[in-house]
C-alpha cells in the first residue's frame, strides 16, 4: 500500500561544461557504464534483507565536510573494493583528498572529479549495509 513518503533517493543530477567529457571521465575512471542520460543504479532485490541502504543528509552551508571544493554538493558512491579502486584512481592520476579512512560502517576516501567536484567513495560493511 503506498504511503505518500518518500523512501529512498531516486537520482542525482549533476551539472557541468561538457555533460559528455563528464560521462566519460566517470566510465573510464569509477568503471560506471554510461547511456545517452548516465547510468541507472539498481539496489538490490525487494526484499528487506537484500535492499541497499542510502543515506541522505543536509549539512550547513559552508561545512568544512565539503572542502576543498566551494560546491553546495558531494555525492556517496558505494564500491565494492576501496583498495583496488584506489590503485586505479592513483595510476591515472586522479586528485586525492585524503588516505582511506576506516570506521565501524565501512572505509572512506574522497576524490576530486574532473569538473573539481569532491567525491566520496565508500565500502560499507555489508553485515551493516
């Protein structure tokens, strides 16, 4: 039975000088496979037990979470293997903010994009997640 409420987040929208050269940086540098729109993201079955959690929050303006970047946005990726990702990002010379960091819901590591957006990159734990 619907309920009126929203229960998870339907889609990010980014913008950007060259819609095409940012496609193609996020394919050849986070593997995302892209169509003439993007990409569309799937969670999972629909099953309580299979379904993918997705946090979303609003911070004050001018956070220093957000920094070095003066966007109003930063957008969690979920990946499956933050170590090897990091290989990769660092062979093609991606912009690093910081080392992976660890925490009992999962490691962390933030990224510049090719537009100067901070990314961050996220391997949850997936007993918790």
């Amino acid at each position: 039975m619907k309920s009126g409420k929203v229960t998870g987040i339907g889609g990010v929208f980014l913008t950007s000088e060259d819609p095409d050269a940012t496609k193609k940086w996020y394919q050849k540098h986070l593997g995302i496979e892209m169509d003439a729109y993007g990409h569309m993201f799937t969670s999972g079955e629909e099953t309580e037990s299979s379904k993918h959690m997705l946090q979303w929050s609003v911070m004050k303006k001018g956070d220093d979470y957000l920094k070095p970047t003066s966007e109003p946005f930063m957008i969690n990726y979920r990946v499956d293997d933050l170590e090897k990702l990091l290989e990769k990002l660092k062979d093609l010379n991606v912009e690093l903010c910081d080392e992976i960091e660890t925490f009992s819901y999962g490691k962390f590591l933030h990224i510049i994009d090719c537009d100067g957006r901070k990314l961050e990159l996220w391997e949850p734990i997936e007993s918790e997640f």
